[in-house]
C-alpha cells in the first residue's frame, strides 16, 4: 500500500477526534460561562411584574443572580418572589429584594435610587423595562398625558440610570440595558407622544454609551416590535390586523 495514503488514512481519524475535542471543550466552557456570568451579580429589573420582566427575573434567579425587582405593586412583587422561590433551589440562588418603584411619581425617585443601592450596596446590572403605552389622535392628547408618558418613558428610566451610575464609575464596572420599543426609531400615526418619548429616551442612552465607555460601563438597547401580553395582562387589540398594530408595543 501506498505509505502516502496509509498516512492519510491514519490521520483523517486522528484529526476529526482533535476537532470534536476542540468543538466540544469549546461548548462546555461557553456553558460553563453562560452559567456562571451572571452567578452573584446584582441585577435590577424595573417593572418585574410584566410578562417580559418575569421572564428576565427567572432567568437571573435561576442563575445565581442577587435581584433587586422593581414594581408599583407590593403585593404582587412578593407573589413573584415566591414563585421564583418556590421554582429554583434556594441553595443555589438567592431571595429577591424588592423595591416599589412608579416612574410616574417623580418625586419619589431620589428615595426609590437610595433604597436600591442600599439593597447591596452597588449593582451591575440594571435592566430598564418599565413603559407605558397610549393610542390616540394627537389633538385629543392632553398635556398632563404628555407629561405622564414623559415621565414614564423618559425620565423615570434617564433619572434612575443617572442615580446609579456613580456607583458603577466608582467601581468601573456596570451594565445598563434599555428595553426601548421600535418606535424609538420609527414614529407612526397615532402614537405621537409615545414615540416622542421612545425617541428621546434611545437618545439618551445612545449618547450615554459614549460618556461612559471609558469607565467599563456598557450601555446596551433593545428596540423590539411587538410582544405578546401574558396571560395575566390585559389585552387591548391583540386580534387587529393593521400593519400599524405590529408597531404598537
């Protein structure tokens, strides 16, 4: 036989069993990593009591993360704390904090930053959740609406990153994530003020991103379409199929 071909033949083997090594050293330390990067980590999620902060608040949970959830109502944020409780092993996690948080009351807010960071100390992440959502013509628009959406929208979520972003500088290390909507880059009929409100809060934590890049602080955004409601929220035109009803979140 051929030496030439007999090398080969005894090679292909060798080197699809170092590339499956490979392939699966690599795998177990991405899953290795996936499971511990978040382990001890504090985490704020503001508006925990939405279907998407659920989800964000048993991810984390179950991952080893100290949360600080946010919600207007105490009462149901401890049924989440008890659910994510009873569904994880309290040897591996940790019980949440729980903080009453309403961007719609902006006077609260120097409290609600110092109860946060009271919780832990510091924190490392801090996820933005919270919006409220309004349909209508522009001129049946009320300027008390356009000052609550506002608030909601805008300057609860910049208020709150301003109040904890000392404390991230200090330690040059932090993450803030915006759960914005598509209409922080695409305005549509009928939504004018809500719009309004996404484009400047994606404004703010674009510019934001490049203030605090120096000090090790990521600054991230998420413009999503539409999301379906659980089961326990109200829906209000979830069977409309206006090509602007995708838009709407």
């Amino acid at each position: 036989m051929d030496p030439v071909w007999t090398t080969t033949v005894l090679l292909v083997p060798l080197v699809v069993v170092l590339t499956a090594g490979v392939f699966f050293l690599y795998s177990a330390v991405i899953g290795l990593l996936s499971k511990t990067s978040v382990r001890n980590k504090v985490v704020v999620i503001t508006d925990a009591l939405s279907g998407l902060g659920k989800e964000c608040a048993g991810v984390f949970h179950k991952g080893g993360s100290r949360l600080i959830l946010c919600g207007k109502s105490w009462e149901k944020l401890e049924e989440l704390a008890d659910d994510l409780a009873n569904a994880s092993d309290p040897t591996v996690t940790f019980p949440p904090k729980l903080v009453l948080l309403d961007f719609g009351d902006m006077d609260s807010m120097p409290e609600v930053i110092e109860e946060i960071l009271e919780c832990y100390g510091c924190l490392d992440i801090l996820i933005l959740n919270s919006s409220m959502k309004f349909k209508a013509p522009v001129q049946n628009v009320s300027l008390e609406m356009d000052k609550l959406l506002m608030d909601n929208n805008y300057f609860g979520p910049a208020t709150l990153a301003k109040g904890v972003l000392p404390s991230m500088i200090s330690r040059r290390t932090g993450h803030l994530l915006l759960i914005n909507s598509i209409q922080g880059k695409l305005a549509v009929p009928f939504r004018a003020t809500y719009a309004a409100s996404k484009h400047a809060v994606q404004a703010f934590f674009d510019s934001l991103r490049a203030e605090v890049e120096e000090y090790g602080i990521s600054v991230s955004t998420i413009n999503h379409t539409f999301i379906s409601p659980s089961s326990s929220e109200s829906t209000e035109a979830a069977s409309s199929k206006s090509i602007w009803s995708l838009l709407y979140t």
